[in-house]
C-alpha cells in the first residue's frame, strides 16, 4: 500500500496538512509507503512577489491556524511578506527532486523543513543559504544537492512531476491519494482531518 500526498512548498494549507499526513503514516504502519509529489501551485506564468501576497495572507492565515493548529511566524507574516522575494514554486520543487535522490523515505520531513523555514522563519526559498541549512541537517554534502539543483535534468523531472498531478486532475492543493494496490483513490481534496481520512481508508480496505 501506498500514500501519495501532493504538496506545495508555497501552499499555506499544505503547511497545516503536512503534520497530519505524517500522523497518518504513524497510524497505517511500515506497510504502507509514501510518496511525496510537488503539484507546482505558483509557476512562472503565475508566480508574484510576497509583497503582493500581503494583504491575503495576513487574513487567511488566521483561518489556517484555527483550523489546522498550525502557527505561521512573525517573521513570515511581517518581515517576509513586506518583501519582493519572488514567490516561485519551481525551486524548492526541485530541491524535493534532488532531496528524493538521496533520501526518499524522509521526503516527508524535507517538505515540512522547508514549509518551517518559509512560514515560520520567513526564510526565502529562492536562497541557497535556505538550503545550505536544511541539507546540513540530513548530513547529505551540500555543495553536490546544490549543484544538482541547478542540473536541467531535475528541473525536466520535477516539471514532469508538475504534469503527472494535472494530469491526475489535480489542480489544488494539498491532495492525497491512497493506492491499495490494485487502484488509486483520492481521499484528500484539501485539508482534511486525520480522522476523516482514517474512515475513508478503512472503508477502502474493506471494499466498500
């Protein structure tokens, strides 16, 4: 059995989903594999500065929070959102490109690593200091991941992944997908709560 959980590094909503697909896993057990995918939320046609996502996310955060229990930091709603940093989906896509070469099964924490250092650190994920940080802590060597980031080869793969999940039908995010080994179910359209998706699970196993 497998749990594919579609993400965004840029996705506020993914931010409070992540800690619930990680219980998830806790629940189904080692039986059950996962796959993180990257859906590609803020792409070159439609990527903005964080300045001009001020105002949003100063009022949807809040519901986020209330609903997730997620805590966005001072540091991203007041120092990050005042700043130009382009807010670009492609490169931390391709960090979880380079990171699932080295460490697939800890994919997952690398998500959250860098849904922690935008949301709550307000750190860029255009720096490679971002990064340099974040390799450190899985002790991979950060001058080859950084160096693999800028391959035109990853970057073809993570736009391939980008396609995989339109083509899926998936155009928001976050989303999760169970397969039971015979056939995939989406079992997350949005956040949903843990208990939700361990009903829709079990009925799955069932075969209702």
């Amino acid at each position: 059995m497998k749990l594919i959980y579609i993400y965004d590094a840029l996705c506020g909503w993914c931010y409070g989903f992540t800690p619930v697909i990680e219980q998830l896993l806790q629940q189904l057990g080692p039986e059950t594999a996962i796959e993180v995918l990257s859906g590609g939320m803020l792409l070159s046609s439609n990527h903005r500065p964080a300045s001009a996502m001020y105002n949003y996310i100063k009022e949807a955060h809040k519901q986020v929070e209330a609903t997730t229990g997620i805590q966005f930091g001072q540091a991203f709603l007041e120092q990050y959102l005042r700043t130009d940093d382009i807010m670009d989906s492609e490169k931390p896509s391709i960090a979880l490109t380079v990171f699932k070469q080295y460490l697939p099964q800890k994919a997952l924490s690398f998500a959250h690593d860098m849904q922690i250092a935008l949301n709550y650190e307000g750190k860029s994920l255009n720096e490679e200091a971002t990064y340099r940080d974040l390799i450190a802590k899985y002790q991979l060597p950060v001058a080859e991941f950084l160096e693999r980031m800028k391959d035109d080869a990853n970057r073809y793969d993570t736009i391939q992944e980008f396609n995989q999940v339109e083509q899926w039908g998936i155009t928001g995010f976050p989303a999760a997908i169970f397969d039971d080994g015979t056939q995939y179910y989406l079992i997350a359209k949005g956040y949903t709560p843990l208990e939700s998706l361990l009903e829709v699970i079990e009925k799955i196993k069932r075969g209702n």
